[in-house]
C-alpha cells in the first residue's frame, strides 16, 4: 500500500512537472515575440513575462521535478527490480533526455531574465514539442511495459508534431498576408 502512495505522489509531480516545462515554454515564445514590439509596450510585457517565469520556474517547475524525482528514487529502493527491466531502462533513457531538457530550459530561463533573447519564437515553438515527445515515450513505455511498442507510440508523436508545425507554418503565411 505504501508504494501506491509513493507512485501516486510520483506522478502527481510528473504531472505538474511537465505542467511547468509547457507552460516555461509558452512564456519564452510570448518574451521573445514583446522583444519586437514598440516601447513601452516592450518593456511592460518584458518585466511581465519575467515575472511570471521565475514564479513557475521557482515556485511549481523545479520543486515538481525534485520532487517527482525523489519518489521515484523511493520507488526504486522500493522496487528496485525495475532497473532489469529492459523497457524500464529505455524508460530512464528517456529519464535522462528530460532531465538535459529541463536544464536547457534552465539556461534558456537565465538567459531571458537578463533579456538576452537568442532565440526566435518560432524556435521555442519547435522546442515546446520535446517535452511533449519525452511525455509520450515515458507513458506508453510504462503502461505497455514493452521496449518495442513505445516506438510506434514516439512515432505517432513525430507525425503529430510534424502536422502542427505544418499547421504552424500555414498559420504564419495566413497571418502575413
């Protein structure tokens, strides 16, 4: 019973984690698209922007992915058989590719608090669609508990994320026009 507690715990974090990466994302979009506006609407929406993104990089994003990895650590201990599991360890894999997301994010975050905007909105669009990749592969890897089947699930997520940026990009010419 303790370990459903644990692994219900770990999720919620996972949840509101991912929450945090999607949202982190959205407000880098909106920061670098007010660098191109006139003053002082600009620097209205900068300070704006800064503001709500070290409020849910601080208060709900970081302390999610603490969190969500110190009851996944406990579920280990728990249930450490796990770690021989051969779609568990694409599982971590994955794990990994999250956590060097996460940390991009975290630079991507420093670098907009100082408003140095390096990247394009049209970047931090693509970039929002990572976290959402890492999502799908963690999900079917650990309800289908199969090495091989997450694949056709990543896939599906890769034509997906390729229909939206053609409907990004079909947006854009609309909107130009």
């Amino acid at each position: 019973m303790e370990y459903n507690y644990i692994k219900a715990l770990h999720l919620i974090f996972v949840i509101t984690w991912f929450a945090g990466l999607f949202y982190i994302v959205r407000l880098f979009v909106y920061h670098a698209e007010a660098k191109q506006k006139p003053q002082p609407e600009q620097d209205i929406l900068i300070k704006q922007y800064q503001l709500m993104q070290y409020r849910l990089w601080y208060i709900i994003t970081w302390p999610s992915a603490v969190l969500a990895s110190l009851f996944a650590f406990w579920m280990l201990y728990k249930n450490h058989g796990l770690l021989y599991a051969h779609y568990f360890q694409v599982k971590l894999a994955f794990v990994l590719l999250l956590y060097l997301y996460h940390a991009k994010c975290h630079q991507i975050f420093i670098q907009l608090q100082k408003n140095e905007v390096k990247h394009t909105s049209n970047f931090f669009r693509i970039w929002n669609e990572g976290a959402t990749i890492i999502l799908f592969a963690v999900i079917f890897l650990i309800i289908l508990k199969d090495a091989i089947n997450w694949v056709f699930g990543v896939i599906g997520i890769f034509a997906f994320s390729i229909l939206i940026m053609l409907g990004f990009r079909l947006y854009k010419r609309i909107r130009e026009k």
